[in-house]
C-alpha cells in the first residue's frame, strides 16, 4: 500500500456557484479560516466566483497559503463562471474576495490542473458542488481504491448535500459492485443533526478533525503497484520500469508483449 503523504496541504473541490442555502457559504467561509489558522495550505480550482471564491477568500484575508491551479481555456475566457441558479443570500461573502494572498498556476487542460492539485496535497475536502465536484471527488476516491496515493478525502455533508452520493455508495455495496471495507474510501462529516445549526457549525475544525483521524491501512486497495508503492498522484510522471524507454515506445512494447501472451492461448487452446 502506498505511504501516507507527509504534505499538509488541502484539495478544496467545490462549486463556481454560490448556492442557494447560506449555510454553503459559512460552511466555505469555516473552512478556508479553519485551513489558514492551523496553517493548512489551500490548494483549490483557481476561480474567485461561487463557494470557490469564498473558500479561497476566507483563507487569503487570513493570511493563509492559497495556490490555485486554473486551465489555461477558462483563464484565457475570464474565470469559472457560475453554473447554478443560486444567488449570494450571505452579507459577508463580498467581504473575502481578496486577491492578495493567492498564488496562480496555468496549466494546458482540466486533466493536468486534477494532477497539479492532487500531487500538491495531503487530502481532499469537497463542499457541496456541481458536476465537477463530483467527478473530482470520485476520482480521488478511485485513486485511493487503485493504490495511486493514501489520501483522506472528505466530504462536508452539509445540509445533508451529499446524502444520496453515501446511499449511492452503499446500494453499490449491497450490489456486489463496491468492496464493503470501501466505504471507508470517504469520510461523510455530518455536522449537527439540527440543520438550523449548520450555519454557525464549525466546518473547518471538522474537516481538519476527520483528515487527522482518516485511517491510512483500514481500505482494502487493489494489488497495483504503480511506482513501488510511491505515491503516483502526478500520473504524468510515472517512470516504473521504464528503463528510459520513450513512452509510446514502452506502450507500444507492452501491448505487443499483451497480445502476444494472448495470442498464444488463444493457439494452445485450439490444440
């Protein structure tokens, strides 16, 4: 199994949007002062819209670390741009939109900036997002379950957003089709059972709380051994028994020795 990673910073994956519920935006405001007192680098998708705006902001007026990792297609268009039909409902989100404290890094595609964030980080947080923030949510999780890397990732349950991906979970336990020891993959953070107190729960703390207690040998990870149980978050970078062989060379060699292997079955059996 692959090591835990010494680094102390944080993916945050949430939306461009705002949301309609003002706990959301407390909940980002939490975590991005949560993050910046106990001097947890921010690591987020680059945008200054939405709970993304808001995490980064909260963080940076803090004086906290933030770098974010931004496509060169939606920098070069302006930003991320809100996806959603909510509307800022909290008089403080103006408030932390400062630019002065982030650091911005361009790269060439959404695959690339995914590597950029996770090979940087320690574990992932996810707030409540759109599709974007579940497909980056579910592959980190992946990347776990394939022994890429050992990272917690956590998801902020807030206003129980993120209900029906647990029972999703679940129903593909009892299908057969997710390892029961798994479910472990991904720490859900509920908050108070009231949901009339999730605005004023401490989000941050949580979060920072459930990274700490993630538990590195309790998953059952597929046999890959990517790079000699190394974490391999940066995918393209992988030099495992490469040998200084061109990369589509060494694929090339790979496929050729896999259909020959096949091919010789395929004959054995016809004898």
């Amino acid at each position: 199994m692959v090591s835990r990673s010494p680094s102390r910073a944080v993916a945050v994956y949430c939306a461009a949007s705002l949301g309609k519920q003002k706990a959301f935006q407390a909940a980002a405001l939490s975590v991005g002062y949560a993050f910046s007192v106990e001097n947890r680098p921010l690591i987020y998708g680059g945008g200054n819209n939405g709970l993304m705006g808001v995490v980064s902001g909260a963080a940076s007026k803090s004086k906290g670390k933030v770098t974010g990792i931004i496509p060169y297609a939606i920098f070069a268009a302006g930003g991320e741009k809100d996806k959603g039909n909510g509307r800022a409902t909290a008089s403080t989100v103006s408030e932390v939109l400062e630019d002065t404290q982030r650091e911005e890094i361009v790269v060439n595609s959404m695959h690339e900036r995914k590597v950029e964030m996770a090979k940087r980080v320690g574990a992932f947080v996810g707030l409540p997002g759109g599709f974007g923030t579940f497909e980056e949510i579910l592959e980190v999780i992946t990347w776990n379950q394939l022994n890429i890397h050992n990272k917690p990732v956590v998801l902020l349950n807030v206003l129980s957003y993120y209900n029906p991906l647990r029972e999703l979970i679940r129903t593909g336990i009892q299908e057969g089709f997710i390892n029961p020891r798994n479910e472990h993959l991904v720490v859900f953070v509920d908050g108070p059972a009231d949901h009339k107190e999730h605005e004023t729960f401490d989000w941050g703390k949580a979060a920072l709380e459930a990274i700490d207690s993630w538990q590195y040998d309790k998953s059952h990870v597929l046999p890959f051994h990517w790079n000699k149980d190394e974490d391999t978050s940066d995918l393209t970078d992988v030099k495992a028994e490469m040998n200084d062989t061109p990369p589509m060379l060494h694929a090339l060699k790979a496929t050729n020795g896999w259909l020959k292997k096949v091919w010789h079955v395929r004959v054995r059996s016809r004898v």
